[in-house]
C-alpha cells in the first residue's frame, strides 16, 4: 500500500493521503483532479467503481463525492484475499447549483449512482445522458436526502393534511346540510 | 367437515367457500414478505387453512400487506386491489400500515394505508410471526360469518372519497375510476 502511495504522489503532487487500515487508502483530492485521478487508477488495475456516495456538509456550505474503488482479481498480480484493497477518493463541491463532471466515460456502470445523485441531492453531472427520476413518485421542492429538507414538516403538511374517510364522508354531510 | 357447520354450509355455501380457500396475490411490499415462505411452505403450511398463493390479482381474494407502503407501492397497491375480484379482503401487517411505525417521519412512505384502501384488520407486531398470521386469518374467518369483513363494500360505496385522497396524495391518477361517482 505505501509502494501504490508513492507511486501516486509522484503523478499527482495536490493529493491529500493516508492509509487508515493495510487495505484501505483515503484520499482526499481536489475536484479538478479527480477525474484524472480515476482514470489512472483504473489503468493501474483499480477497475472497479463500487459506489458513489454523497455527504452533506451543510456549515461548510459544501457536498462530499465519495468514489469507492477495488479490484477485481484476475489483473492484479500482487492480489490476495487477504488484502483486498479499496481505495477511497473524496472530494468537495460547493453546494450552491452543485454540478460535477460525469465520470460515465470512464467507469459505465457510474450512470445509476449518479442518476440517484442527483434526484436525491439535486446535483447535476454535466454530459449524463439521462438525468430522469430513478426511485421517487412525487416530486420535492428541496431534494430530499439535503439536511435543510424537514421531514417531519414535510410529513404534516402532506400525508397528515390528508383526513380520513370518516371525516371526508362528515364533510360532506355538513356541506349539503 | 365439522358438523356444527352444516347449517351455515346449507344456508350460504358460496360464503363459506370463500371464507376456506383464501388465495392470496404475490405481491411483496416492503420487510414482511419475509414472514410469507416459511408460512406456505412445509413448517407451517398455509394450506392447513386453505391459504394459497396465486400469481394475479384476477385469482386472488386476499391480500396481504406486508410491511411498509412507499408512494410508489401504493400506486401499485390500488391498481391490484382494483384488480381483483369481490368478496375481496384485506389484511395489513406490522406496524407501518396502521400509522407510520418507524418511518412516521419519513418523506416517502405513507402513514395510514386505510386512508387510501379499505383494511379489514391488522396484525400488530414488527413483524408478525407465522402464528399471528394464522391467529388474523381464523380471526378474519369470525368477521366474514358476522358480515362484518366488509371492506369491499366500503369501497365501492365511499368510491369517490378513497379516489379524493388518492388524488390528493398522487395528483392526476393515469387511470379511470373504478366505479361511477353516484349522487354529485
């Protein structure tokens, strides 16, 4: 793992990284350099994007993209099951009209992740192919997974608005009356 | 046969065919599907009381809910409630059909399903083991020999209402009413 660290600094100088367990490498990378970043570790034999994941800093005002890279057996020469080795590459967005590159062009099965991205965060990947709804019926003014989005208000002013058949029928009743 | 039934068998024996042989539509929604294959298969065997699973709505006349309803199941809910044939009954599971359970703050999950479907009981329980499901239905058996397992009717009668807070919920509905609105 330190011998793969090395080699990485010594392409990419603006890289943040440490080994927090023998098989796990964080690195913390500025958003211009990411894409790069993937695409060399993808050539190294870290081919496989297992997730895309999102975090909500809303003090500092800033989304986290998580990309969880591993690999898959046959290229690695130096593979064991021991050491299974991921590699975890952070980097941080503003959160005003948040938008990021696609990385489809680079690892395909991005598409899904991202498409879930951004109904749930509201970030839009420039050059996806297809950013429609992927889980939800109804449509939300916030997205719903930010932390400003209030769901116990949200609950009481939709599905607690809705009144029971029983008060339905009496409304009814007190209206003709 | 239990001779004690012979009496209700003579005066209504399409009542009681219905009542002992439940067939119930596939339809898995949400955690408590996982409570269905050990109670039709062999350790509990629903066939005990004429429980059967069937694979379309046009066959079944039970329906059980399983677990937590999210919008887009429910979408999918009414469409097969509407499906099947009467006498038709419902019986919800768990929790989070009658107000919510754990997902009571959720923003994609329905409270009360009897808001939008008529519910002939619940199972109480998170989830409910394969004994309580056997404890609903003999219950539900009780309930349709007192006329009182009625959801099918309420349906049809307060029609315009459950299709008010469906589109309430929903917005347009992409289907036509089941029934015609009588009165307004």
């Amino acid at each position: 793992m330190e011998e793969l660290k090395k080699k990485i600094l010594s392409i990419f100088n603006d890289l943040e990284i440490y080994i927090r367990r023998d098989n796990r490498m964080f690195v913390n990378a500025r958003k211009e350099t990411v894409l790069s970043l993937l695409s060399y570790l993808k050539n190294l034999w870290y081919d496989h994007l297992g997730l895309i994941s999102c975090n909500d800093w809303i003090d500092d005002s800033e989304f986290e993209l998580v990309y969880i890279l591993s690999a898959y057996m046959a290229k690695d020469e130096e593979y064991q099951e021991k050491e299974k080795r991921n590699i975890i590459i952070k980097t941080r967005i503003p959160r005003q009209k948040a938008k990021f590159i696609t990385v489809i062009d680079i690892f395909k099965n991005a598409e899904p992740y991202e498409r879930e991205l951004h109904e749930m965060f509201g970030i839009k990947f420039e050059g996806h192919p297809r950013l429609t709804p992927l889980f939800l019926e109804l449509e939300y003014d916030i997205p719903p997974f930010r932390k400003d989005f209030d769901t116990e208000k949200y609950v009481e002013n939709n599905y607690g608005q809705i009144p029971t058949i029983k008060e339905r029928k009496n409304n009814k009743r007190n209206e003709r009356t | 046969m239990d001779r004690n039934q012979i009496g209700k068998w003579l005066k209504n024996p399409s009542k009681m065919a219905n009542k002992y042989s439940f067939h119930v539509v596939y339809f898995c929604t949400g955690c408590g599907i996982i409570e269905i294959p050990p109670t039709i298969t062999a350790r509990w065997d629903a066939e005990r009381f004429g429980i059967i699973p069937v694979a379309t709505p046009r066959q079944a006349n039970l329906f059980l809910i399983t677990g937590y309803v999210s919008t887009k199941t429910l979408k999918a809910i009414i469409r097969t409630y509407e499906q099947m044939p009467e006498p038709k009954y419902t019986i919800a599971f768990g929790s989070c059909p009658i107000n919510g359970g754990m997902y009571y703050d959720s923003y994609n999950t329905i409270k009360s399903l009897d808001k939008y479907i008529p519910v002939d009981g619940y199972i109480a329980g998170c989830m409910p083991r394969p004994e309580a499901i056997f404890i609903g239905v003999t219950h539900l058996w009780k309930l349709i020999d007192m006329d009182k397992a009625d959801g099918y009717k309420r349906y049809r009668e307060d029609y315009e209402f459950y299709r008010e807070n469906q589109e309430q919920l929903f917005g347009e509905l992409n289907w036509p009413p089941l029934f015609k609105n009588k009165g307004s």
